[in-house]
C-alpha cells in the first residue's frame, strides 16, 4: 500500500486531492497548521490520518515524514491582497516551509515529492501563453514567495538528487473554498445581497480551472513526472474578471447594480495564460467546463450557507 503524506490536506486544493485519492488504496496522512482557510471539516468523509502542525517544524517533519513514498506539498500562505499586508508570513510559510520540508524529505529518502504551484510566478502576458521554460517574473509578495519555493525545489532536485517535481496551475475554483478568492467572494456576497468588489476596470484575465481538473494533473505528475520538471496544469476558460462577474451575476439572478468598482490592487497582473501541452503529452485532459463547473460551484454556496455564512 502506498503512503502519501499531502500537507496543506485540509485546506481547498489539498482536501480535495486527499478525496480524489478514495479508491486507490493509499494511506494517507495529512498535516496542516488549521490556519484561518484550513478547516479539517474539509475532509469529512476522507480515509486519512491527521497531523496537526506547521511545514516549518523541522523536528515535526522528522516524526511524520518518514515512510511515506510520496509527499504532495499544498502548504502555502495563497491570498496576494494579503501578501501586500504582511509579505513576512509568505516568505516564511512559502519559502522556509517548502525548504525545511524537501529537506525532511531528502533525510527520510522519500521516493517521490510533488511541489504545488501557480501561473502567477511569471507575472503577466499580453499575449499567447507561458511555457514551462518561460523566465519568473513575479510581481507580488505571494508569487515571488512562490517563486522562492519553486526555485528551492529546483536546486533540491539538481544538487541533492531529490526527484521532486513542480506543478503550476491557474485559478482554482470549486466548493469548498474559502470566501476570499474571486469566485466564492462574489457568489457568498451575492447570496447576502452584497455588493460585489470589481478591481479596476474589470479587465485583467485569468485561466480558471475546476478543482476536480487540477488535482488530476497533480496525479499524474506525481506518477510520471521528471525531477527538476516545471508542469503546466491549464483549465478550460480564460475569463476577464469583468466577463466573470457578468456570468456569476447572472448564475445567483443579480444585476449589475451590485457591482461596486474599488480602486485596482497594487502590482495587479494584467493576464495570467499557461501552455500546458508538456502534461497534455502526458495524458492530461480537464475534464469539467467551465460553464458546467461554475453552475455546480453557486449552487454548492447556496446549499451550503452554515459552511461560509460564519466567514
């Protein structure tokens, strides 16, 4: 039986990677810190073993790492509005955290280590779409902490011979995910009879993929992938935030008179667009449209008020 050790497992991403894994016969241990967006909640239903504690406790990695034959690393500070307000826990959590924990993991010969990443690590595009090759350009205290891991994860492959491999994705969404992010923002507001907060213009465009579709990719690149290896996992819309918003409008019955326009973020990056034709090769399909997954997504927030109404 395989022992996967997913850290970060209670929170959005990481929860669901830990459901999809039902049926594969792994045991799994997760270990999260129960920040503000962890909530063991999450895996309710989940066949796993819990450890509380953080990624930086070097001497908690040596107790739970080992044994394992591969770790999924989830654990990460994620919201750039507030990496502006307090970069400090980023670069802690982001870049000492995925250092001490590759390292724990080199100690215990850990077979095979995926790091969870983002588009967001190169900044921005005008135009076509980043390969894995594309040169870091991040722009804000998150990305550049990202960044920072991504490149420790790097150097633990090439110089210490750790087969860790990277996966970079574009904006997640799904049930389940905190009230912080673009989508469960605007529907749980909506749903209030808030008003929603459009940055801007309404016009800087992300790549949106389902939940379900990236954990999927990671899968697979923690079954084939190379170390030292960069991994795009694409969705299957790029949305303007404006063109978002008119669609969540629509999808909980609200007009545009609930659009509040705020002054546009610091930094904010005007569009994030991945090539993901490397994991393509590898058998990589996202499974879930965007239509089909953002309808599934509203109702899952109006049917579940007592999860977020608290938040």
């Amino acid at each position: 039986m395989k022992r996967i050790l997913v850290t970060g497992g209670a929170g959005f991403i990481g929860s669901h990677f830990v459901h999809s894994l039902a049926g594969t016969g792994a045991d799994v241990t997760v270990l999260d810190k129960l920040t503000y967006a962890g909530d063991r909640g999450n895996l309710d239903g989940a066949a796993h073993t819990f450890a509380h504690g953080d990624v930086c406790d070097a001497g908690l990695l040596a107790e739970v790492v080992p044994g394992h034959d591969l770790v999924v690393n989830f654990a990460a500070e994620s919201h750039v509005d507030r990496s502006i307000d307090a970069a400090a826990e980023f670069v802690r959590t982001n870049v000492l955290g995925t250092q001490t924990l590759l390292q724990a993991c080199l100690d215990a010969g850990v077979p095979r280590v995926v790091q969870v990443s983002t588009d967001e690590v190169y900044g921005s595009i005008d135009e076509g779409s980043w390969t894995e090759d594309a040169p870091l350009r991040p722009r804000s205290p998150y990305s550049a902490s990202k960044a920072g891991g991504d490149l420790i994860a790097r150097s633990y492959a090439i110089t210490y011979g750790l087969h860790v491999s990277i996966t970079r994705a574009g904006n997640t969404y799904g049930p389940r995910q905190y009230p912080e992010k673009l989508i469960p923002l605007f529907v749980t507001n909506l749903l209030r009879g808030r008003k929603v907060p459009l940055y801007g213009d309404g016009g800087n465009v992300r790549d949106w993929i389902h939940v379900e579709d990236h954990c999927a990719g990671i899968r697979l690149v923690a079954e084939v992938g190379e170390p030292g290896e960069v991994y795009h996992v694409a969705g299957t819309a790029e949305l303007s935030n404006r063109e978002l918003t008119g669609r969540l409008l629509e999808a909980c019955g609200k007009g545009w008179d609930m659009v509040e326009h705020v002054e546009d973020r610091k930094g904010h990056d005007r569009r994030y667009s991945l090539d993901d034709g490397k994991l393509r090769a590898l058998g990589y399909r996202p499974r879930v449209p965007f239509e089909r997954g953002l309808k599934e997504t509203v109702r899952w927030y109006a049917d579940n008020r007592d999860w977020w109404a608290g938040s």
